[in-house]
C-alpha cells in the first residue's frame, strides 16, 4: 500500500504514457523531457511498490496491474481536470452590468476594441435600470447611475460629463435661439430620469420659472435623442451619451459650453474583493483609459 497519496504530476505522467505508449509522446504532450515523464512513472511505481509499465525499445506497455490501476485514476483524473477547467473559465469570464442607454449609447461602440485587446477574457454583459445586488447577482462590475452613495462598494466616478441642450439643426434653424429663456417658448423634450431636469437648468442659468408642460417624455436616454433627431423638439442632455449624435452632426448644442450642468452621472462600481482580480482589473484599467481619451475627445471638439 502506498505510503501516501500519489502527486498528481506523478498520475498525469502515467496516465499520458498509458494513453500515447510512449514516454517520448508523452512527454511532448505534457512538455517535459522524457526522462522527466520517466522520473515521475518510477516514483509512482515505487510509491506502489509495484510495475505498472513492461519498458521496450518501441515504447512502454502496460501491466496487467498498470492497466487495472489506469480504469481507476481516469475518472479521477478528468473530474480534476473538469475542475480546473471550471475554475479558469471563470476566472476569465467579466460579467457586466449596466444601465440600457449607458450600455447602448456609450460601452457597446467600444466593447470590440476591449475584445481585441484581451482575447482571454469572456464578457457577459446584463442591462438594467434596477440596481444591481453584488452579493445575490455574482456581477464583478456595475455602470451605475445617479449620486454614489454605495458606501461598502468599491466606486469609481472616472466619467466627465455635461448637461446641455441639444436640437437637430433643422430644428435650430426654423427656431433661432438666443438665450436661455428662449426655450420657454419651444417644444421641449423631457428626460424623467436624468439628475438635472429643465427646471434645474433654467434656474442655474438665471431664468426664474420654467415649463410645466413637455411636448415628449421618455425615461431612456437612447429614446429621447432619437425624438430630438427627429426634430420632435430641445432635449436637455449628457454629452457623454450624446456624443454619436454630435459627432456626426444629428444634434448640436444650442449655446456654448458656460450654459451647460457639469454631472458625475456614471460611476463604476465594484467590491474591494473583485477589483483585485486580473479580469477586473484590466477592465478597469481599459475603462479609465476609454474614459480620459474620450473626455478629451469631446473637449477639442468644443474648441473647433
């Protein structure tokens, strides 16, 4: 009876020399030398205290009681492989989770660049309105909107951001606007969700009433630029998710940048265990970067 439990090095060398005949082959498929392959079957034979292998010039055979030892360790030894294989893909597979308009206006664009980069990482990407519970949910990171008061969470506000008006230039050319009270008169297209609303804006900017009526609301992001587009009408909104429109010239601000609302919307949250974690880790390291690149993107755009 063997003294103690066999290493598993020691089983895989034997299993592989069984499998192949050879501890050439075997060693190949284990990138070893074949004396290592060799070293490894002698001291799990010696650990035995019998022969499971009858050694040739053409290979290795085995012995009766070599082949009557391999039906037992196989199954064990797949279950072993089974699970490292489980624990490695999940080391590898970063599960997101974020709101819709975030999720489609801003990441999704940039995901393939992310995909690219880190081929070993898996995504698995959930949206929601509904704040997510680390705990129950098993998420390793959040996009997270509104104020950051998540106090037991690892939480990153690394988004620079503007509330402003927005139209179609179609829509600004038909309806000429000067100055801030000059949309008291206009249809207005109302977010519901967003932290500054129109009444928040027309206060900041020295208009003291402001509508109580809108022409359209809507509670997504995504939804109510397609209604400005649309020229449906002004919408009050985040630069950072309005950037597509602008850049390709489907809404303009209205006024320069000193009527617009600076915000911290967006924030990325996680806990202090995960953010540890390689897959983690390098996506929020990717996600800073994409983040300052893109701030400085939309700033030189504000420039021309």
């Amino acid at each position: 009876m063997a003294k103690h439990a066999p290493s598993f090095r020691a089983l895989s060398a034997f299993e592989t020399s069984a499998r192949l005949g050879s501890f050439t082959r075997a060693s190949q498929e284990l990138h070893l030398t074949p004396s290592a392959v060799s070293h490894q079957v002698a001291k799990l034979e010696e650990s035995l205290g019998t022969k499971l292998f009858i050694r040739q010039d053409t290979g290795v055979q085995l012995t009766s009681t070599g082949a009557a030892y391999l039906e037992k360790v196989q199954g064990a030894l797949s279950l072993i492989s089974g699970a490292v294989d489980a624990v490695a893909n999940t080391e590898l597979e970063l599960r997101l989770f974020s709101t819709p308009s975030f999720a489609v206006l801003w990441l999704m664009p940039r995901l393939p660049d992310f995909m690219q980069a880190h081929p070993e990482i898996k995504l698995h990407l959930a949206v929601s309105t509904v704040v997510s519970d680390f705990a129950r949910d098993q998420l390793d990171v959040e996009i997270r909107y509104g104020i950051p008061e998540w106090p037991n969470l690892h939480v990153e506000s690394i988004f620079c951001e503007r509330i402003r008006p927005l139209a179609s230039p179609a829509l600004l050319r038909q309806h000429p606007v000067k100055q801030p009270h000059d949309l008291l008169n206009m249809r207005l297209l109302l977010h519901d969700i967003d932290l500054v609303t129109w009444p928040t804006w027309f206060a900041a900017n020295g208009v003291p009433v402001s509508p109580s009526n809108y022409e359209f609301r809507c509670d997504r992001s995504y939804v109510i630029l397609e209604a400005a587009v649309q020229g449906m009408g002004f919408v009050l909104e985040n630069d950072l998710l309005a950037q597509r429109y602008l850049r390709s010239g489907q809404l303009i601000p209205v006024f320069d940048d000193n009527v617009s609302i600076p915000v911290r919307a967006h924030h990325v949250v996680s806990t202090a265990e995960r953010v540890q974690t390689f897959r983690v880790a390098t996506f929020l390291q990717w996600l800073r970067a994409q983040a300052a690149a893109d701030f400085d993107d939309r700033g030189k755009a504000s420039l021309k």
